[in-house]
C-alpha cells in the first residue's frame, strides 16, 4: 500500500470535497471552514472566523438545527424537508440539504461540522416531475369525466336496457372509474401543495360542520360494510382556525382509510377534544392496525402497508402525505398510534380561531430557512 504524500493533508481533502463545510464552536462561531464555503458564500477564514454561522450564511435555521444537536449530542436526525433550505445567491436560488455532528474534546461536547449539500439539481428534477405529474392528471381529468357521464346514462337505462350482466361489466366500470378519479384528485392536489401554489385560508370554522361535513358521504359506505360510524363532540366548541375544504378533505380521507382496514362488526369513532388553544381531532378504528415498522413511514407519499389481511386498498399512498401538508400549512400536528389485530388512532390537532390570520403551506416559501 502506497502513503498519502506529506504534500495532501486534511485541507487539501476538505477543500476538494463538493460540500460546503463548516467547524463551529459552542456559541456557533466559524472556527474553520473549507474552500467551497469561502467561496459559496463569497469571504475567505480571516472574514469568516469568530463571525456567526447564521450571520455568515444567512440561513436562520441552522441556529435551531445547531441548538437541537448540541442538546441531544447526536448528529441532526430530522427529515429530509426540515433539514433543506433554499438559498439565493447572486441572483440564482439552490437548495442545500444541512448535515451537523456534534465534535467532542475529550468526550466534552466543544462543536459541530456543518456540511451544506447542494441539492439544487435534485430539486429542479423534482420540480419537473411535480410539473408533469400536474399536467398529466389534468389531462386525464376531461375523457374520465365524458367515462364517467356515459357509465351513468347507461346504468339508469337511458340507452336501453342492459342485461344482468352488461350491469355486471357497467357497476365493474363504474367502480374503477371512482378509484380513477380519487387518484387524479389526489395527484392534483398533491402537485398544487408541492408547487407551493396553494395558500391554506384559516377561517373561523365551525367543529361540528366540519365533522358533519367529513363523515356524511361515508354513512351509506359503512352501513353498507357494517361497520358502525360515531361521532363523539362535546356540545360548545370554540371554532377552529382552518380551511373547512381543506380540512373536510382531511378527516373524510382519515375515516375512508379506517374504513378500508376495518371488517364488519367494527367501530370507527371520530372525537374531538379541546385542551388550552387546541382543538384534538381524532379517528379511531377497530381494524387491522398497522405493524411498528411501518407506522413512521406512513405519512411519507406512495407508502402503502402491504401484509397478510390487506385487501387491495385502490389507492397509491397519498392521503396520508396530503394530510400531513394540510395540517402543517394550518400550524398543527398529526400523528399515529396503532397496535396490530387492535386498531388504529389517528389525530389531528388545529389551533382555536382568535382573530384573523392565513397561513401559506410550508413549502410555498421556505426563504432562508
Ligand atoms: N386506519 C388504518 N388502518 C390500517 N392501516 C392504515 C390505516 N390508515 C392508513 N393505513 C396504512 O397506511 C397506508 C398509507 O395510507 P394513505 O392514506 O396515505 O394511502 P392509501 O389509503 O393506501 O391510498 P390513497 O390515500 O392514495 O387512496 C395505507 O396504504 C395503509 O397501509
Ligand atoms: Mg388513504
């Protein structure tokens, strides 16, 4: 094995790598930084040094995502969105992906490397297919609109009769056109929030509409499977702050997944409960439940649970990841517990209204983080 050369030390490696990297102390001061940083954010060490990593970067966010590692004394483990921040630099925007690890001093916590990844392709790339998929879903939209039209005039007899099992092959239509449509209202909806096009209107929105509103179209589905729908309201909420749309679409996506997981003889149970400013929103079923493994995956898009006792669900994995973008843009939460062959809770929380506000979604705008 041949030795690294006296000349190559740990600056030449560090300022040929394609990161941006940064050493920190405990009061977020630059203590070293690597040649893509100096000259990324246009200084060199002497400026540099001693100087805020915020100050010098002007990405805001690394304040928390430092104070957050320095606290727990492990690398960042947050999700990819939380840790990518948008940047603009003479006049041209990139995205950075944010790593930090804690650096000890003889096992005394004394700093942090800060790495920025440049992730600007990888996000233009989405950004096409977030185009793409828009567009195709729209065009989609017209000829299962003129299906859809055709399957009913044809169900109600009004091009003649059918016989029993023309209805058989129409009802066969009629289903998969359904499960057509849901999916291109989802992309839709899917590519409106990642374009960041969309803005959340939080209203003063009455608890029990909203309820009402989420639950009617699914009674009949329930009966149907008999399975038992409740509602659960205290009388005299306070209004929530939401986007009823919006939110309607959230809890009536939340109890059409309870009731493609629960069998018959189940309960589904749709609580709400006020804590302080917070309004809980909960969906509970009696139903398959879903393995440990799976549950801090489920919000992530086209993640579906497959398993022994899954039917066929006709979905692709979007509600959930919808939910989610909905719920934050409304400066809530969302969460899962669940235990297999027990069922599973879903809840939601939005703040009490209190006076006008809107709030955008979290990706429209994510300007130095
Ligand atoms: N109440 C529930 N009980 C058991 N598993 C669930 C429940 N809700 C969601 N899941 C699991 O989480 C996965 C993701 O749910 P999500 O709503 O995102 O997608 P989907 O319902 O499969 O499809 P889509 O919502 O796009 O029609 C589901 O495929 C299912 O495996
Ligand atoms: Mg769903």
């Amino acid at each position: 094995m041949s030795k690294l050369p006296e000349l190559i030390n740990l600056d030449t490696i560090a300022d040929n790598l394609a990161d941006a990297v940064f050493i920190v102390d405990l009061e977020m001061e630059v203590v070293w930084l690597n040649q893509v940083a100096e000259e990324f954010f246009h200084t060199s060490f002497q400026i540099a040094s001693g100087k805020k990593i915020t100050e010098l970067t002007a990405i805001n966010k690394l304040d928390s995502l430092l104070n957050e590692v320095f606290e727990q004394q492990t690398e960042l483990k947050t999700s990819y969105e939380e840790t990518s921040v948008k940047v603009k630099r003479d006049d041209q925007r990139y995205y950075f992906k944010i790593a930090i690890k804690p650096v000890f001093n003889e096992d005394k916590l004394w700093g942090a490397l800060v790495q920025l990844t440049d992730v600007t392709r990888f996000h233009e790339i989405e950004k096409i297919k977030t185009d793409f998929v828009s567009i195709v879903s729209h065009e989609f939209r017209t000829p299962l609109t003129t299906i859809i039209v055709g399957v009913e005039m044809l169900k109600e007899g009004m091009l003649g009769e059918l016989t029993p099992r023309g209805k058989e092959v129409l009802e066969a239509i009629g289903s998969d056109c359904e499960r057509l449509s849901r999916l291109i209202d989802n992309l839709m909806e899917l590519s409106r929030i990642e374009s960041g096009t969309i803005y959340v209107e939080a209203e003063p929105t009455d608890v029990n509409d909203l309820v009402q509103e989420a639950v009617r179209p699914l009674k009949i589905q329930s009966e149907k499977q008999g399975v038992e729908l409740i509602t659960d309201l205290p009388p005299e909420l306070p209004p929530v702050a939401a986007d009823f749309n919006k939110s309607v679409w959230v809890l009536t996506n939340l109890v059409g997944n309870a009731l493609r997981y629960t069998d018959q003889g189940g309960t589904i149970t749709v609580r709400v409960r006020q804590r302080s400013k917070r309004l809980f929103f909960s969906v509970q079923d009696t139903g398959s439940g879903i393995p440990k493994e799976h549950l801090d995956k489920i919000f992530r898009k086209y993640v579906q649970v497959s398993g022994p006792g899954r039917k066929g669900t006709g979905g692709v994995g979007l509600g959930l990841a919808i939910a989610k973008d909905i719920i934050m843009a409304h400066g809530g939460e969302i969460w899962v517990d669940s235990e297999v062959g027990k069922g599973t809770t879903f809840t939601f929380t939005f703040p009490v209204y209190q006076g006008s506000e809107s709030v955008t979604l979290p990706n429209a705008d994510p300007e130095g983080g």
